[in-house]
C-alpha cells in the first residue's frame, strides 16, 4: 500500500493535521506493542499509548539519540517480524559505529514515493534521464533516489560514485538531464567537466544534492560550473534516507513530507519545544513506517521551521538548510565554529570549496589550522600576492568566526577529492 496520491504536497493544513493525528496514534500504539525498549522508556516517563491523542501530545512521548540506537544494535527497536522485512540499509558511520535500518515493502514503497516528489519538485518527468551519483549499497543515497526516479518514470542511470571519467562520459552519451549526488561531488564533478572541454556538451538542468552540509555560495558554484539549478534533498537513514524534505523551484527551504513524518525544533540544552520560526534542533516523529519507526528521534541538525506560503503551491511546512549540527559542532578556545561558517567565507573570498579543518591540542591550547585550496588564477600569482589573499582571508575568518585560524593556501588538486562524503574536520584532540 502507498499513501502517496497526486497533489498530496498541496493538501490543506487541516488535513495535514488529521493525517497526523491519526497516525501518529496508530504509530504510538504499534511501537509500544512491538518494540520492548521503547515502551520502557515511555514507562520512565509515565506516558502510555492511552496519553497520545493527537499530535499536540507529541511532547509527552520521551526522545530517541543515536546513543539509542547503538545501544539497541541490531535489531532492539525492530518493529515487524524479520520475515516481513526485505532490506537494511545503514548510516556512513562517519561519526562513530553503524546504525542498521529495517524496511518492509510497505517502507521502501513510502520512501520511494518521497524520492519521487523530490524529484519531480526539480522538474523531473518520465522524460528526463536521471544520473544518480549517489553510493549505492548499504548507503541510503543511490538505493532511494535510484527507486524515486523509476516511481517517476526518468530512465535511470544508477551510476554509483566513482569513476569521474566515466560519469561524464554517460552524461554525455546519454544526454542525463538530472544529477543527483552529494554536493562536493557535484562541485568535482563540475570542476572535471571544465578541466576536459564538456560543459557545451552537457545537457544537464537540474541537480539534487544531499547527506552533507552545504552553503548557498556553494549552491551558486555548481549551478555556474554545471549550468544547472541545484535542490537541496534532507534525509536520515534512521528515518527512511533521502527525500524526508527536498527543495522547490523557490529554493528558500526544504518541504518536509508532512503526511509522514512530524517535525518539531526543540532547544539543544533543555528538550524544550520551540514556537515556529526559531533556531534549534531538528526532531522527526516517523508515522507511517512498519519496521523502524522512531518516535521524537533527535537529528542534532540546527535549522528553522515555516509555514510562509510557497509560490510552488506545496502546503508541508518547510525546514531552512540545516545551519550546523548541535554534535559536530567545533568547541575551539571556547568559541562555537561550525565548518559551514567557514565554507562561505571562503566562497565568499573566491576560494573553491575545497578545504580541511584540522584542530589539536598542543600546551593545554586548541590549534586551529585551515588547509585552503586556491584556485588556478591565485595559484598563478607572485608569492607577493599570495601572501595577501592569504592575511585577507584569516581577517575574514576571524570577522566570521571571533578567532584566529591559521591558514595555509594549498596548491589545486592537492586536498583529496571525495566521491561520498567530504572529510572536512580532522579533529585530533579526540585522541586524548
């Protein structure tokens, strides 16, 4: 069964709610008939299925964390008998063990319905010929985008990462008009394409980039080096992968798929439920899912909640470009840093988006180094001239940031390029 019908993103607020009142209670009851761990922590806090009536008790239900999760590794907070379930897919593991995910038909049927309005909101039809770039495998990138674009009926080119040279040889052969990948992937990819004369050769209009943090300056990079315009996708394996939110034409925030998952902003520090409109932490409550369904899971992703009417016509609230994360925030001398802080200074100064942030401990004092590529024109420069863009560059970043980093101007090519996700932090003082 699918719930997903024609027009569905643009149903009124009031059947929005009824949606989610509705299964939000059904959703209650099944996990607390199914999943032991979850029913107990419930118990801990005096809440039982007979509390939740609609979505506006949603606050009463306790919060799920990846710590969790870990804990209940492998098959703790599973929700359907093994034998209803068809597939796993699994977290990158880039901060810390694995998260296993279950799915039944049902569950893929939803999650592929998600992928698909993502796709179609980027003007995607059963014309167009997607390339998805994504990993493929236990990453849930390449399987959802991969499944969203057969539900919309594009000739699909499941591509998986790798292999630079030929992705642009099938872009081009095989006239692909959508790109979907993650967003410094996007940018290399742009970046060859200029390198080896194709760009008039390309036939691409839209990219759909996700599974990491990524600015608006960034945006506007690989819209110029692809001749595309780029959407932004929002998931979490541990809600389903891909396609929980994806951007519009507008492209002033993701629209969040209301129908199945509720979302809330809660303060970091105190739990507490936030009035729309202000920043905290991002909070998903899944209501239609059978298998893995979590219930207030915290994503630790900073953004902002809006119901600003859309020009698109879509009704689901929206979530603004997650703004830095509540856990891999970096704490430096005692200063907040956000690597996203640092990425649009860069663009900002007209350094590609290719950098790492490497942070030690040496004496009892945080270092701060920066490791920035240049671009060929700078590259070119006098030493002089260098040394300029260099000081400019930390002044800009201490304006940004209220700390000094060390910068160091590297020459193009010679930070490591990432196919998945880029390595932008190397934080060594964990090692203490």
């Amino acid at each position: 069964m699918s719930y997903y019908q024609p027009g569905i993103e643009c149903a009124s607020q009031e059947q929005i709610k009824k949606w989610q009142d509705e299964r939000l209670v059904k959703q209650v009851q099944h996990v607390w008939d199914s999943v032991p761990y979850y029913r107990k922590k419930m118990e801990e806090v005096g809440v039982s299925p007979a509390d939740i009536q609609s979505a506006a008790d949603l606050h009463k239900l306790p919060f799920l964390t990846k710590d969790d999760l870990r804990e209940c590794y492998p098959y703790g907070l599973l929700a359907k008998p093994l034998s209803e379930c068809i597939r796993i897919q699994s977290t990158s593991g880039t901060t810390g063990k694995r998260v296993v995910a279950f799915y039944t038909q049902h569950d893929i049927d939803l999650w592929e319905d998600c992928c698909a309005r993502a796709i179609m909101a980027a003007g995607g039809t059963n014309e167009d010929v997607c390339h998805v770039s994504y990993g493929y495998g236990l990453f849930t990138g390449g399987p959802g985008l991969n499944g969203g674009s057969h539900k919309v009926g594009c000739l699909t080119l499941p591509m998986s990462s790798g292999n630079t040279e030929r992705q642009l040889q099938f872009m081009v052969d095989l006239g692909s008009t959508i790109l979907c990948c993650t967003p410094s992937y996007a940018a290399y990819l742009g970046e060859s394409a200029q390198e080896a004369g194709l760009q008039d050769k390309l036939k691409l209009k839209a990219g759909i980039f996700g599974a990491e943090a990524w600015t608006e300056e960034m945006r506007r990079d690989i819209e110029k080096k692809l001749g595309i315009k780029a959407y932004d996708i929002y998931g979490l394996t541990e809600i389903s992968g891909p396609g929980v939110s994806f951007e519009c034409e507008e492209q002033t925030g993701m629209h969040i798929n209301e129908d199945h998952f509720i979302a809330e902003i809660i303060n970091p520090e105190t739990g507490e439920v936030l009035p729309e409109g202000e920043k905290g932490e991002l909070v998903f409550t899944s209501i239609t899912k059978e298998a893995f369904p979590l219930l207030r899971y915290r994503t630790r992703d900073i953004c902002v909640l809006s119901r600003k009417k859309c020009s698109c016509g879509r009704t689901h609230v929206k979530m603004s470009k997650p703004m830095g994360r509540s856990d891999d925030m970096l704490i430096i001398r005692g200063v907040n840093v956000f690597p996203s802080q640092i990425e649009t200074v860069l663009l900002a100064q007209g350094f590609p988006p290719n950098y790492q942030i490497i942070v030690d401990r040496v004496n009892n004092t945080d270092t701060f180094d920066i490791n920035v590529e240049m671009p060929p024109e700078i590259f070119s420069d006098t030493v002089r001239d260098v040394t300029a863009r260099e000081k400019e560059l930390v002044a800009a970043l201490k304006a940004m940031l209220g700390i000094v980093a060390k910068v160091h101007l590297m020459a193009p090519k010679s930070i490591q390029r990432s196919e998945g996700k880029a390595v932008r932090v190397v934080d060594k003082r964990k090692l203490f």
